[in-house]
C-alpha cells in the first residue's frame, strides 16, 4: 500500500510542476516577445506558436492582429506556405473587420493568389473584393493594376519595359 500512495503522490506532483511551468507567460507582450525571438532565430514554427497563443488568449489586445499579420508573414515569406497564409489573413478578415489594418489583409490574399500561386481567376477575385469592400483605401490603384495584369510576364507590362530593360 505504501508503494501506490508513494507513486499516486509522485504523479501528482509531477502533474502540478508541469501544469505549473508549462506556459509562465502571462501577458500580450510576453507572447509578442516571445514571437519576435523565435523568429529572429529562424525558428518559424515556434514563433507562429508564440502568436497564436497571443491571439488566443489576448485577441482584444492590440497586439493580436499583428501577432496574425506576422503569423500570415511567415507563413508566404518563410515557409512558402500559400495556403496558411491565405488562412491567416482570413482569420484577420474575420476577427477584426472592424481595425484599419484589415483592408491589407485583404489585398495580401489577392496578392498570394495573383504572384505567388498563379491563380489569376481567384486574384482576380479577391481583388475585386477588395476594391468592392473598401472602395476608398490607398491600395485600390494597386489592386487595379494588379487585375489589368493578371498572367502578363514583366515584358508585356508597359510601365515596367524600360525598368527591365535598363532605361
């Protein structure tokens, strides 16, 4: 009997220490910190952890919509991972519509589709989404543009023949 008490006891505590040291942060900014070291280590993976777990647990905070902007960051810049991207700036569309941020949100989920995965159709798409939904933003002649030149290479583009070309 005394064998099982001594065990019970030793997993309990164990169970305690774990539960205990598994998460110490206890702020917004803890998570961002955490987030921005992993990534300046190259640990991408680990960063995108740190911000989703920001954005879990402080989603009002005004660091969990740039926690997702980096997690959607990472995710096209990192880890060439198109999709998750696209998904991350969704989840901003979703979250926080109301931010004035959300609007670049939008436009990057064209861009992937447009520069990235060469889905001109769901570009096209998005972009006149974009435009539809905030008619008024500074990016609109960027989306614009970008719709006119779905699918042209760099040559077939008249505003950029003389950057390419050296003139």
């Amino acid at each position: 009997m005394g064998k099982k008490l001594t065990t019970a006891v030793t997993v309990l505590l164990m169970m305690m220490f774990v539960n205990c040291s598994r998460d110490k942060v206890k702020t917004a900014e803890g998570y961002w910190d955490l987030g921005r070291e992993s990534f300046n280590n190259k640990k991408y993976v680990e960063s995108i952890a740190h911000y989703q777990k920001l954005v879990k647990r402080f989603p009002q905070d005004t660091l969990a919509i740039r926690a997702l902007f980096s997690v959607a960051e990472i995710y096209k810049n990192n880890l060439q991972d198109f999709s998750k991207s696209i998904e991350s700036y969704n989840q901003i569309l979703e979250k926080y519509s109301e931010d004035p941020k959300t609007p670049n949100a939008s436009f990057m989920i064209g861009y992937i589709y447009a520069n990235d995965l060469n889905d001109y159709e769901s570009a096209k798409t998005s972009y006149e989404k974009f435009i539809k939904i905030y008619p008024d933003h500074m990016l609109v002649p960027s989306a614009q543009w970008e719709i006119e030149n779905l699918g042209k290479s760099l040559d077939e583009i008249p505003q950029l023949q003389t950057i390419t070309k050296g003139q």
